[in-house]
C-alpha cells in the first residue's frame, strides 16, 4: 500500500486533487479573512480559553495555558501567521511546491484548531493530509515539486561538496 502511495502514477493524480482541494480551502479561509477588514483571533482565543472550564471541557488545560499566556497576550502576532499562514500553505499546496512542508503546517494549523475546541473540517484535512505527507514526494509529482525537489538536491549536494573541500584545505 505504501508503495502505491509513493511511486504510483495514477495515486500522484488522485492525491494531487487531494492537495489542490486542501490548498483551496486554506486559501479560500486565508483570504477571506485578509479581506474581510482587520482578523483578530483574540475573539476565538478567548472562547478557546472558556471552553477549557466545565464539566465536560472541550479545550485541553495545558492547550488553554498556552492559549492563555503566550497566544492571547500575542494575539496580534497570531493573526498574522493565521491568515498568512493559511494563504502560505494554500498557494504552495495548490502550486505543489514544497508540498510536505506546506502539508506538514497545514495540519500544524489544523490541530491547533482542534485543540481549542474547533471541530468544523479540520479532523477531514487532517486525514487528507496524512495521506499526502505519507505519500512523499509523490504527492507533488504533478506540481512544481517535480523541478523544485532535484534543483534543490542538487544545490544541496553542491553546498555540502563546497565546504567539505573547505574543510580539507583548511586541515
């Protein structure tokens, strides 16, 4: 199954629709919330933080002491990375560049969402996900991964042959 995940041409189209549907909904939330006037997550923060009391709390206490006393005090700040972050993730995932990475914030995204208390469709993306960070480079092979990933091996090789004739000629 694995290997059908990672080499399969016709798995690299299915889970290229799979990227490109994730890459539209953080993109389509990202913007939405860059044009809808000036996003503040302090309002969402604060009910995370409330939902985290009661007989039956939906919001974990060490995720509400996290909310509570880095998030919310920084509120401004993670409503910059929120929408940027959610526009970053979307472009890169529909373009299929540097998918992993951008899958891997995606669901960074999606579980903090999780964490306090939201359920709406991030449990369904972070399923998706999963299926396109376990398929590997596959999942960008109908993307621009197919260029990006080589050039940068190459450039990496590169860099590592430069300094390791640094390191001899300075011995």
């Amino acid at each position: 199954m694995l290997d059908i995940l990672r080499k399969n041409n016709f798995a690299a189209g299915v889970l290229a629709i799979i990227r490109i549907y994730l890459g539209y909904q953080f993109l389509h939330a990202g913007i939405e919330k860059l044009t809808s006037g000036a996003f503040d997550a302090s309002g969402f923060l604060k009910g995370a933080i409330a939902a985290s009391t009661g007989e039956h709390p939906a919001v974990q206490g060490w995720w509400a002491a996290f909310l509570e006393h880095v998030a919310l005090p920084n509120a401004e700040v993670f409503s910059f990375l929120v929408q940027w972050g959610e526009i970053l993730v979307g472009i890169a995932l529909i373009l299929g560049l540097l998918t992993n990475f951008a899958t891997l914030m995606g669901m960074v995204m999606n579980f903090s969402f999780l964490f306090s208390g939201t359920v709406s469709t991030n449990g369904q993306m972070i399923l998706l996900a999963f299926f396109v960070l376990v398929a590997g480079a596959n999942a960008g092979k109908f993307g621009l991964d197919y260029y990006a990933i080589p050039f940068m091996k190459k450039y990496i090789a590169a860099m590592k042959n430069k300094n390791s004739h640094k390191a001899t000629n300075a011995a």
